[in-house]
C-alpha cells in the first residue's frame, strides 16, 4: 500500500481549525504534521491549500435496499453516491427483503457488503413483536444497534405489543434505535383525510397526517422506557420542535443514556415546500412547520440533538410519481447531506466545526465505533477534502444515486467534496470513483 501526504489542509478536528499535513500509510494516519513541520516524503502529495480537510463522514440512517428491492438501489450504487458525498461509513437499516430479523441474514448482509461495499459498513438488526430472543444473541461488538419501528414499516416489523416493548427495552444488549410515530393516531388522521380528499389528496396534508401529536406520544413513550430500564436509547429522525424538550443538553454524548438524530432534510425543508416539491419530500417523519424547522436547529445547537444523519432511502421516479396514498415515503439524500450542512455554514445558521462534531465525531461516540469519526494518529484514514468555494448545480448528470433523482436538482451549492479516502483508499477523486477498493465492516467497543 502506498502511502499519501496531504499538504497545507485546513483540518477540523475536536472543536478547533487547524493547518497542517497528514501523512497516510498503510491504511491509517500515521502522523499529523503542524503547519512549521517539514512532513515525511510519500509516494503520493496532495495540495489541499485553501481546501478543508474533515473526518469521513459516518451516517446513522441509510436504506440501501440491498436485498430484495434493488431496483431503487443497492449496497454498490448507493455507496458510490455515499463516497461521492464524503460519507465514508454507514449504519443501515433493516427493512429489506428479507427482513434483518433473524441472525443469518444479517450474515447475509454482511457478505455482500464485504463485496460491494465502497464505504465501511455497519447492519441494524431489526426488532419484532416476538424476536426476543434472537436479539438477545446479537454481538454487541459486530451489530451497531436494534432498530424498532414504533410507527409504521414494512412487514411485521411494525412492534405495537407493549409487552414485546418492555421486554425489549429490559433486554436488548445494544443501542435501541427507534421510529416514533404513533400508529393509532396516523390512522385515525388518515381515515379522516381520506375520507374528505380521497386519492388525490394534496401533499401538502402529510404533516397533518403524520402529525406532530403521533410524534411526540411515541417519542414520549420511547424516553420512559429508556428510564425504567436504563436503556441505551436513539431516537432517530425528530421532526417536532416540542420533541426536543424529551432530551437533555449535554455537549459529551458518552454521559448520556438517550440521545436523538436530526436528518438534513427536517432542517432544509417545512410544510411551505410542499407545494413545490410534492412527493420529493414526502418523508416518514413528515417535515412539518417552519417553527418546528427553526426549533430543531435550536436543539441541534444548544446540544439536545447529538447527530445529523440522511434517513436515505431511494425510490424510483415512477413509484414517487403516484398519488399521495400510493406514494412511498423516502427519498436519497447521501451524496448531499455534507454540501447541504455546509450550505448552512455559508448561511451563517451553523459552525463548520459543530457540524463536523454532529456527522463525525458524536456518531463515533455514541455508537463507540472503534478508531473512526476523528482525525488523529492511529486512526483509521476515512478522510474527506472539500472546496468551499466551488459552487455547482446539482442535476441529473452528476446524481450518483440507481433512483437518478433527487430532492435538491437545481440547488447549487458553494462547496464541493473534491476528495474521500476510505481506509487510506481514495475511493472519490474529483468526481472519479475507484471501485477497485471495499469498505471494512465498523467495529463496536463498549
């Protein structure tokens, strides 16, 4: 293996902007070399002088479809897009077909991973009304976390049993991740709007549908389990400005016991995009009000949110372009949630080290991913360059993702991912991707 120097960076790392060089070799960063340092010579130099250099990114949420629904993508299309994006890591969900609910297709999954995989890669398994069990042999050094649905999903894994719930929260080895959304209440909402609007109802009901109240009953339900069985709890997607007050501002994500995610998309977007982009960001949670928009932030910044994730998760055109009751929720979002965020940052909304903080660092953290999600020697050299000032258009020749949409065609954005290393790899090369090199399965210490 060769190895690299990356010269004259702007690196964020842990709070603080530093310039400097990094030497990689055999996969890891062997030395960090401040800005009055003459580094070690390397096979391979890379100027990054006036370019900023973070820590690959590690998103918490992906459905990348892979098996049984790879005609909206799969682990090798989406983690091309992923890389292209500056994610170097994944945790993936597992609503696919089969379902990850039994121990030997996560296996399964693992395997083709090992073959596809462009990214490093972690599988949740997935949680039932009756699966205790198998849970209750997951390895809590390989498995990332348990994922329950408390709102809708796919197959049986919709866990509406309180009794299953419980036992769960008392018994689940690792990280409980969960959907919160109401089921009851989503019901009722969605026989009222039918009723009134029939098929064609516009999309701008969804939040209503979907509603802020389904939100915070679940979520409420979520922490109180959490604290009756001191479990690791993540709350994954909040959507609701008054979910926020469930959890607790702490800058360290290691002291707490129950955390939460926030997605690109619940910041980028309120119930006034409806009438633009329809079904293109339909979502499970809905993206609902300004106001919870602006309190969501406030949250993420004041230190109650701990991550900003993607909740990727494709369709085709054909399938989002039916009706709103016959359109799926979801939409692909990994190969522009980094210019997105950073996007922020040139609006003045959001620091560049605090997003760093939320996409790389506190993921690494709070799943205790091993030598990942910092740049420090010793560390695994999941690594991303980015121009700030290079401003592009998202459009359909440069969208990476099998679906080939995207929510953000037409957007442009001032910065621009120039470079992503995966294990020492460099996997994306300015808008070249090596497919030669596979990402390494995450590791877990407790």
């Amino acid at each position: 293996m060769t190895s690299t120097l990356i010269k004259n960076a702007l690196f964020v790392n842990e709070g603080e902007i530093n310039n400097g060089n990094i030497l990689i070799r055999k996969g890891i960063i062997e030395k960090i070399y401040k800005s009055d340092e003459k580094p070690t010579n390397a096979d391979n130099v890379i100027d990054a002088k006036g370019f900023y250099l973070i820590p690959g990114i590690i998103d918490d949420q992906v459905h990348f479809r892979e098996p049984g629904l790879t005609h909206k993508g799969d682990i090798q299309s989406e983690s091309a897009a992923a890389v292209a994006g500056g994610v170097t890591s994944y945790l993936e969900m597992p609503n696919t077909i089969p379902q990850t609910t039994r121990i030997e297709e996560l296996r399964k999954k693992h395997q083709i991973a090992a073959n596809h995989s462009l990214c490093n890669y972690s599988f949740y398994f997935g949680a039932t009304n009756d699966n205790i069990e198998e849970i209750k042999k997951l390895d809590t050094k390989q498995v990332c976390g348990l994922k329950v649905f408390m709102g809708s999903s796919t197959g049986n894994m919709l866990v509406d049993n309180i009794g299953a719930l419980e036992m769960i929260f008392a018994e689940s080895p690792v990280l409980i991740a969960t959907h919160c959304e109401d089921e009851n209440i989503i019901k009722k909402n969605h026989a009222y709007y039918y009723n009134k609007y029939g098929d064609f109802l516009p999309f701008k009901y969804h939040p209503l549908i979907r509603s802020a109240e389904a939100c915070y009953k679940s979520s409420e339900l979520a922490v109180k389990l959490a604290h009756k069985y001191n479990s690791r709890l993540h709350v994954l997607h909040l959507s609701t400005a008054r979910e926020t007050e469930l959890f607790e501002s702490s800058q360290n994500v290691k002291d707490k016991r129950i955390t939460a995610e926030i997605c690109v998309h619940h910041l980028w977007f309120n119930d006034s995009d409806y009438e633009k982009y329809g079904a293109r960001i339909k979502w499970n949670p809905a993206v609902k009000s300004k106001e919870d928009q602006d309190g969501l932030l406030q949250a993420l910044l004041n230190n109650k949110i701990d991550i900003i994730a993607t909740d990727h998760a494709p369709h085709t055109l054909k399938e989002k372009n039916n009706s709103y009751f016959n359109c799926p929720s979801g939409g692909p979002l990994v190969q522009h949630s980094l210019v997105a965020m950073l996007e922020m940052w040139h609006q003045g909304k959001i620091k560049l080290e605090n997003i760093v903080t939320k996409m790389c660092h506190n993921p690494a953290k709070l799943f205790s991913i091993e030598n990942r999600g910092f740049i420090k020697e010793g560390y695994a050299a999941d690594l991303v360059i980015f121009n700030p000032n290079d401003e592009w258009e998202v459009n359909q020749n440069n969208i990476l993702y099998k679906c080939k949409w995207s929510p953000f065609e037409g957007q442009k954005f001032k910065s621009k991912v120039t470079h992503t290393f995966v294990n020492g790899n460099l996997v994306f090369n300015n808008n070249n991707i090596n497919t030669k090199f596979h990402g390494k399965a995450l590791t877990f210490k407790h």
